[in-house]
C-alpha cells in the first residue's frame, strides 16, 4: 500500500535549489521565517481554495480552462512555498509524504472506512 | 534563473498512484471533488500554521525534534492534497511550479524588489 | 440599503472587556500581537471549515444537534479573536461592518449581479 | 470571569437583517449553503492574514493609517459572513461566544496558564 520511499525526487530538488537563488537574489531570506512561509502558504491555500467557493462539487469537476490555468497557478504557489518550508526546516517532502500514507492506511483501515469520510476517532 | 522543466518527478507520480489505490480500495473518490480537496488541502495548511501562531519568528527556526515532526507530518498533509488535487484537474505540479518561479521573476525584478516584502503591485 | 451604524453593540464591548480581563490574568498579552491573532484567527476559521469539508451542501444545511454545537463553538472562537484583534488594532467591528454592507452593494449591483456568483471585477 | 450572556446585541441584529436583504435581492440564496459560507469566511480570513505575512510582530503593532483601514476591510469580511452563517445555521453568536470565554477559563487556569502558550491538553 505504501509508495517507495527510495524514489529520487529531482524535480522538487529543482524547485528547492531554484527557490534558494531567487531568495538570495533578493535578499528575502530575512523574511522566509518558518512562521512567515507556513502563513504565506495557508494564505495561497485559500487563494486556490477561493476559486472554489461558490461552485457546486460538479462544477468544480468541469472547469473551464482558463479557471483551470488559474487554479494550477494557485496550487503552484502553495507547492513553492511547501519546498521552501521545507528547505528551511530540513525536511525531506516526498519522505515525510510516503510516511504519512503509511500512517493513514494504519488509521482508515480499508473495512471501517470504506465509503465513509468519518475522521479516524470517530470509525 | 528557472528550473529545468524538462525534470521528471517520480516522487510526485509514485505519491499520485499511492493515492490513486488508497482512494480506491476505500470508495473515497466520490468525496474528492476538487471543491472538497481544495478546502482539505487548506484545512490541513491551517493545522500546519497552528504549530506557529504564538511562536516568535526565531523560535519558529528553532524547532525542537518532536515540534519539528509533528510540522513535518502536517506538511505532509498539504503535500497529498496538493498532489491529489493535482490528479483530479490533470495537473502538472511541478511543471507548474516551474512556471510560476519563471512568472514571479517577471513580477518581481532584482533590482527593485531586493530587500523588500512589497507585493509586486506596490513596488 | 444599510444597516444603522448608530445602533451600539453592548455585546461586543462586553466580548471585549472579558477578553481583555482574560488575557490580563494570564499574561497573554505579549503573545497577541496583531500579527498573531490574525494567524490565530484563520487557524479557528479552518477548524469551522473542517466540519463541512467532505459534506455536500445539503448536508451542510442539516447538521445533527452535536455537529451543529460543534460547530458553533468553532465560530465562537472566529467570534472572540476576531473582537480580540480588533481591540488591539482600535477598530469598530460594527462600523466597519455596516460600511463594507455598502461598500458591497456598490461593487454588486442589483440588476447585475443577482443570481451570479461572479466576483465584482467580472461581472 | 464570565461575560454577561443577558446583553442584548442589536448590532449583530442589524448585521444579519441587512446581510438577509442583501442576499435576497440578489438571489444569492442558493449559494449560501453553510459548507459555501464556511469555505468563504476561511478564505477572507486568510485575506486578513496576508497583510501581516511578512510583517514583524512588532510592526504588525503599528499599522500605517492605509494598512489599518485594509486590515478593517478584511475583519468586517469576515464578520459579515461569520453573521451569515449564524444566521443560516440558527446559532446565537454573542451567546455562543460567552460560552466559549467560560469553557476556555476551564481549560486555562490562572495558575497553569500564566505567560504560556502551551495548549490546554500540554499545561
């Protein structure tokens, strides 16, 4: 059920090494605090969510494609954001992520949740 | 100044078909409308800002190890979201992202947006 | 159109001054720096948001009774940082309130708007 | 330690009567299902965040009079559809809010609290 934590990740290697030299050039590191980026982040989190808002569940499953390029800018944000958090805190994304399924296939085991979106505790 | 876009991602796409099976074998794929994966993914952003909100910007590079795995675990959590979202709208992550450090270097010059934290429409 | 904004909100004051009382005997008033609360606060949104993420809209609409008091302690926090907030910052709540209703139906006019969820900038 | 729950609050009255008559001329009833309300309140608590991202704490204590009035902006937003969705979900909000103030005096002692920050579960 897990993916494979081995898998290399070298386009989010990409992204970090190329989010270090825009800050650099521009001498943001001062603002890059770890509370700075994760409220940068959950900002452009609702960013993308606000595209959302009004639409009905189907609606949203049939965007057109310039609310589609619109929505993949936002969700862009919130990635850049997440690898920069990341740089500054040593994380490793994709392993702490392959990590993470693990523990949830250990929370919603398959026979208590399937077809339910009951929160763990409450299975 | 950009990423190399031409990188492949197989983290991104092993997490993707991880989650693809885990959504599956647990009937969840009727709740993960775009919609709904939008206010989870900032829901979960949120849960990540909550471990900074009274701490100050110092305290916050200075994280003790279990304060840092519990923010790594809810990184983690914006991370599955965004890439299953990503999924659903037939997005690619990373070559967004690597558009978006190529659109932000456009909006935001070295020479005029060095050492400040305006928004570019304020510089 | 608008609402009177010489009606007077005792019970905004009081929310305030119990508050102020609160915090005062805790000494958590180094902690509630502008800054702070409003990360705070869109924290206690998220935890609200939390309750309808994976419910349609109709479901939304008929809460159980513990569903509904749960969530209506969530927006009592929202409630209480936000007055906290607005204390801190030396700004009328119900004032501001009164004139975004107006600022509103400016940017949304009737014939306009009715029936459409569009943003004022595209209609 | 208690707010008086007895006081009346004719400004949030007022609120939800021009918030109702607002909606209804426009017919934006169908749009405000308490899921669509709470996904929108979210998102312009977030909004309200985003002017102190990248501000010091400090800072965020001595707003210019622009930035001030922006801030305002945001926090009568997000009372707006705070009153809304009390109102959609027949909640008392000032009543809610003073029941709040007395389970938080219950979870936060005077003696365990003082000048911490810890969450109640970690006093």
């Amino acid at each position: 059920m897990s993916a494979d934590a081995a898998i290399p990740d070298p386009a989010l290697v990409a992204l970090r090494d190329a989010l270090r030299r825009f800050a650099a050039e521009r001498d943001w590191d001062p603002f890059h605090s770890p509370k700075n980026l994760a409220a940068a982040l959950s900002v452009e989190a609702a960013e993308l969510l606000e595209h959302f808002q009004w639409l009905t569940e189907d609606a949203s499953r049939n965007l057109a494609p310039e609310a589609r390029a619109a929505v993949a800018e936002e969700m862009a944000d919130v990635l850049l954001y997440l690898v920069r958090l990341a740089d500054k805190l040593d994380v490793d994304l994709a392993a702490a992520a392959v990590a993470k399924i693990d523990r949830n296939a250990q929370k919603y085991p398959v026979e208590k949740s399937r077809g339910s979106s009951r929160k763990y505790d409450q299975l």
